[in-house]
C-alpha cells in the first residue's frame, strides 16, 4: 500500500465517531486498493467533512452538497451495515 493510501486509511480508522470509523474503514477494505486518483481525491475531500454530515449523508438522512456527489460516495451508502453503527 503506498504511503497516500495509508495515509487515508489512518484518517478513515480514526474519526470522532466509532460509526464512522466502522462504515470507512469496511469500505477502505472493500475498496481503498482499487481506487484511481480521482477518487483518491473524493475520497480525501470526503475525510474532511464534519463525522455527523458524512454520516447523515450515507445514510441518506440528509443529501450531500453538489460538491461531494460522487460514485464514490454512492459506493459508500450501499455497503452492508455495519455491526455496531446506528441507524437514522
């Protein structure tokens, strides 16, 4: 795994919420190595958001700004539950 990607999955394993470090670090194994650059950056973009907002938008409580739409972040809402993690 290079150093980027490390990097990001560091990022994704350590949130504020434990939710949140259960859904991303499952799509990190799912996903992470099969990633281009462009969703490397989505991805990135996405680590940056608030836990609660990124959250929300995964579980469809709220729509994401037109900013952070993606298929990357589709990929992210139909991921099996996660064990552990609340549902809205």
């Amino acid at each position: 795994m290079d150093h980027r990607r490390k990097k990001l999955l560091y990022r994704a394993s350590h949130r504020g919420i434990k939710e949140m470090d259960l859904i991303l670090t499952a799509f990190c194994a799912a996903e992470l190595e099969g990633l281009d650059q462009i969703e490397l950056d989505q991805f990135e973009a996405l680590l940056d958001v608030a836990d609660l907002d990124l959250y929300f938008w995964i579980t469809g409580a709220e729509d994401p700004p037109v900013e952070h739409r993606s298929d990357l972040l589709n990929r992210l809402k139909v991921l099996p539950p996660v064990a552990g993690a609340r549902k809205t």
